[in-house]
C-alpha cells in the first residue's frame, strides 16, 4: 500500500476501514470516504481551502455553548437537518407534518398547567393557543406531553437574552383526558439565527439571509407514538418562501386570527385586541413507523 495518488488513494482508504466489525458503520463511513473523496477530486480542493474547511469547523465547535449549537446551525442553512428529517419522517395520513428542531430547544423545560401564559407578562400581541393532540386514526391521546418554544417579539429567545431570569416563552405541558390543551402566549416574530459566528461567515460569503418566518415550536410525544417534532408558521410572513433553514410545509401554515376585546375561550376577559391559534397534532403510531423502517 504506497505510493498513492488521487485514482487510487480512495480504494486504499476503503481497504483499512473492511474490517469494522459494525454492519451499519461500515457502509456509513465506506460511503462518506467515497464522497468525501469525489468531492475533493470534484473540485480540485486547494490546500488553502482544505485548511480553511478544518479552521471553519474548529471554529464552529469552538462557539458551541449549553445556549448555542451552531453545528446544528450549519446543518441547518445546508438543508442537511430537513433532509435527515425527511428520510426518517415519512408521514401517514392523519399526522402533522414534522420540521426541523433547531438550535434553541432546551431539555427539561419548565413545566405548567394547562392556561398558564408562558410569556411571563413580557411585551407582545397576546395569543391564545388551542388544540387536541391525537393518533393517526383520530383516537385521543390523553395527557400528551408538549414542549413549546418560541422568540419574543424583537426575534429573541430567552437563551439569549442576559435580562431573564427564569426560562420565557417556552414550557411543557399536558394535554387533559381528551387530549385538549390550550395555553396563552404572544404573537411570535420573525427571527435571524445566530450571525455573528462561522455559519454566519457562511451565509454572508454566499449572499444569503439569516432570517426565519415566525412560528411557534412543538414537540410532542404519547405512548405507543413516535415524538412529533415541528413548528406552526404565521400566515402571510414574508419569509415563508426563503427560510434560511428550509423548514416551511404548507401544512404548517396557520391562520393565527385577530380577535376583537372580549372574552377569550377560558373565560379570560380580554380589553384590548388579541389573537387565535386553533390546530389539531396527529402523531405517527410506533406500529408504523417500525413497519416503513422495514
């Protein structure tokens, strides 16, 4: 094994990694090794570039913080994640549509009851949220857990905001007996990801923008179903045609109504105009997404 150049270095690489005792390693990094390397032939890679691409990912790590992943960042302005979502996603009728994650979930969110306004009182357009959470099949799922998450109204999570004290806009929840649930919020804003780091280099060196629709985030799970993850996006924002993450489904495009001073569905009395979020979650059953993974 010597005396390798750029027609025979790929089958020697491929000749080392034979003997990897896992099936599904094997063909992953068999097959990373063949398109990294077609890549690089692809487009006679430099070494000012080689070395720019390992500075540009050491710089990446680099930021990433308990606040801030910015290697989902970058998967996510690739198309990499909505990708990966697709191909293990596939949908049967009766579910909602699932998207992206992205860079702002936080694990073990606050928990509250069903009615509680997870905005905490900070300034916005107040927004009733309500819903049903159900199988496929429309069978009710009671007391299903739901994650949601959202920015504030000058495009803001509280993970980046030093101000907060205590995590806003975002929570967990459970649905009741019937698989109902509603909770109060504000109107959420459109948003630019993170720009001051390496994806935002990224995004500035080939002319794209930072900037995401407005949208609530869900994730959602019950026994015996497969975890819902997926936003729900404003209707009319101007950014549903060029999300910088690939994220937007027609199917997730919801009316989010003006409401008139009154009295909301929980009786709240409202003094001012306010606004309404109706939707209906449909969960995958385990059942079949053990069968199309067959």
């Amino acid at each position: 094994m010597r005396d390798f150049d750029e027609t025979n270095i790929t089958e020697a690489v491929l000749e080392q990694f034979k003997n990897t005792p896992n099936p599904r390693l094997k063909t992953v990094i068999s097959s990373l090794v063949r398109h990294l390397h077609d890549f690089a032939r692809d487009v006679d890679l430099t070494f000012d570039e080689w070395n720019y691409a390992i500075n540009f990912l050491t710089r990446t790590g680099q930021i990433c913080s308990s606040a801030r992943q910015e290697f989902i960042l970058l998967s996510d302005v690739m198309g990499v994640s909505m990708l990966v979502d697709a191909i293990n996603h596939r949908m049967p009728e009766g579910t909602t549509a699932t998207t992206v994650l992205g860079p702002f979930y936080v694990e073990n969110p606050p928990e509250f009851p069903l009615g509680f306004d997870i905005s905490r009182g900070i300034k916005g357009e107040r927004l009733f949220v309500e819903g049903t959470v159900t199988s496929a099949s429309g069978e009710r799922l009671g007391n299903a857990e739901i994650d949601v998450w959202q920015s504030d109204t000058d495009g803001y999570y509280d993970v980046q905001r030093s101000d907060l004290s205590e995590p806003t806009l975002r929570g967990r929840l459970h649905a009741d007996s019937q698989g109902r649930f509603h909770f109060w919020s504000i109107l959420p804003s459109p948003y630019s990801i993170p720009y001051d780091g390496p994806v935002g280099d990224l995004l500035k060196a080939t002319a794209r923008h930072p900037w995401r629709p407005a949208h609530l985030h869900f994730m959602i799970s019950a026994p015996g179903h497969e975890k819902l993850v997926t936003h729900l996006f404003v209707r009319g924002d101007q950014y549903l045609d060029s999300d910088a993450v690939f994220g937007v489904k027609n199917s997730l495009i919801q009316d989010f109504t003006l409401q008139p001073a009154g009295v909301a569905p929980d009786g709240k009395k409202m003094s001012g105009p306010w606004r309404k979020l109706v939707y209906h979650f449909g969960l995958k059953p385990v059942a079949v997404a053990a069968a199309q993974a067959r």
